[in-house]
C-alpha cells in the first residue's frame, strides 16, 4: 500500500532564516506530487505541483520554492522567512498521468510552520 | 473558473442527531467534487468523492452526498451524529489541468457534536 510521510511535524523559525520541508511518498511510482498551505481559518491553497523529477509548476508567486531531486521525493524550501510563511503545510499525491479530474489526492500528516 | 462556496462555518449538533454540511459549487464543466475531513492537526482524509456516476454518493463513517446539478450543490449528510464525527470538513472541486489535477477547496465547516 501507499504511504506519505513529512518531516519535520512542526517547526518554529525566526524571520529571515532558511526552510526546508521534506515530503516521501511509498509504494507508488512517478506519482503527481503536489504541496498545499492551510492559513488559520482558510481552506487550503495549491502552492506547487509536479508530474516528474525536476518538474515544478508553480500556482502562486510567493517566497517558496519547491523541488523534486528524486521520483518520490517534494522539498519545500525559503531562503528566507517571512512572518506571512506561518501555516500548516500539507503534502499530498495522486495516481501519475490517468488524466481525470476524479483522481483522489492523498495527503500526507501536514507541517505546522510558525515563523516568529 | 471553479469555485467552492461552504455554507456554514461552523455546525453544533447533539449526538445521534442529523448532520448537514452545505456546498455549492460553480465548475463551467462536468466537475468532480470531494468532501475532506480533518482532525485537529492531522492531515486530510477522503470521506467521498462524485466522479459523473451515481448522484447519491456513499462514503466512509456513514457519510453520503447528493449532487445536484440545478442546484450546483454537494451537501454532506450523515443521519446521525457521533462524538468522533468532530472535526473540519472541506468541499472541494476538481479540474485536471494535463499536469494533475487541481483541487480548489472551500473555507471549511467545523462540526462540534455535543452530548
């Protein structure tokens, strides 16, 4: 069976400091990777997603950036801090390439980030 | 453009009583929608999704969910309430973009279940 897993589960940052938010995904092949950020009291908001190793589309333009080194890997990184940055970082993946909106999405534990 | 629209922010039931969820949707296709549910500080979990099959959708914990195309709505049902069911629920519609598919998310309702 599938699994997800992120790391670290929370994180408190000072502004201005480095990001790095590691996503793996188990028991599946080249799979659609894609990473979210739920603010307080919003819903959540697609920030990257990516159909295979080195690509990256981006939704939004923003202080993020994200990478894809390995087939079942998605890192999530800032060069530098921002207090706006704070949120819950979810991770999720679905089924590579079958080409339908109905595709379920599976998402991993999520990252708690406050930056300070 | 697609959008979610949840009605309520927040929803109280006692245990063992109804529970309805509200979602409207605007899609300018055929949408596939899905609701999400989250516990406190957990990731999402599926609960069903309508993929142009069945109207009445059946999913996890006794949940189910009608579509209704002349009222773009998806409202999520469960005939009775359990203390478990606590938790924030997403709507949430879909459109594949031939790079995956794009989930656009409702604000979420917050279900309290009270005894």
């Amino acid at each position: 069976s599938q699994t997800i897993h992120q790391w670290p589960a929370t994180l408190v940052q000072p502004v201005g400091s480095p990001l790095s938010l590691e996503c793996t995904v188990e028991g599946t092949s080249n799979p659609n990777l894609y990473w979210y950020r739920q603010a307080a009291g919003r819903g959540l908001q697609l920030l990257f997603y990516s159909v295979g190793i080195g690509q990256i589309s981006s939704e939004v333009p923003q202080n993020l950036s994200a990478s894809r080194p390995q087939d079942r890997q998605f890192i999530l990184s800032s060069k530098k801090l921002l207090l706006s940055d704070s949120g819950f970082y979810l991770c999720a993946w679905s089924v590579p390439d079958s080409g339908r909106a109905a595709d379920t999405q599976y998402f991993g534990p999520g990252t708690r980030l406050t930056v300070l | 453009a697609q959008s979610v629209t949840q009605l309520d922010s927040h929803v109280s039931v006692s245990e063992g009583t109804p529970v309805l969820l509200r979602c409207n949707y605007s899609s300018s296709y055929s949408p596939s929608l899905f609701w999400y549910v989250q516990h406190p500080n957990k990731g999402l979990q599926l609960l069903l999704k309508y993929t142009s099959a069945a109207t009445l959708v059946k999913g996890i914990n006794g949940f189910e969910a009608e579509f209704k195309k002349s009222e773009t709505s998806f409202h999520l049902t469960k005939p009775s309430a359990h203390m478990s069911d606590a938790a924030e629920y997403f709507c949430v519609v879909s459109e594949y973009t031939g790079g995956g598919n794009k989930l656009t998310f409702g604000t979420g309702t917050q279900l309290k279940v009270e005894l």
